[in-house]
C-alpha cells in the first residue's frame, strides 16, 4: 500500500529551505525550485517529496563542484 503524500504550505517551505517567499517564486519561475500544487481554489502546497529530491539535487551538486 502507498502512504499518502504529505504537502507542505509556504511558511512550512520557507522554514525548510531556508528562503524568502520572494525567491522561492523567483525560482519557480526560473524553472530551479519545485512548482507547488493546487489544493484548494485559492490554496497551494508543496509535495513533501519533490522538495526533498530539489535538496538531494543541490547536495549533490555542490559535491560534484568541490571533486
């Protein structure tokens, strides 16, 4: 059985990756930051999962960076 999708609101991301809401939409924009889903007609999350593969990403670039 799947567990379900744990989702996370703006102020739950900001805490996490440690950004502003300004930058976190300019990074959505550029295309380098998880895009949030709908889920609600005027409500918004991240997708737990998504955000945790963007930091894995960024760790392993600054690795391949340092070799």
């Amino acid at each position: 059985m799947n567990a379900p999708k744990k989702f996370l609101r703006l102020p739950a991301v900001i805490e996490m990756v440690g950004m502003k809401r300004a930058t976190i939409y300019k990074r959505i924009a550029a295309g380098t930051f998880p895009a949030p889903v709908q889920i609600g007609p005027r409500a918004v999350a991240w997708d737990l999962a998504a955000l945790a593969d963007w930091q894995a990403g960024l760790e392993t670039g600054v690795k391949k960076a340092l070799v």
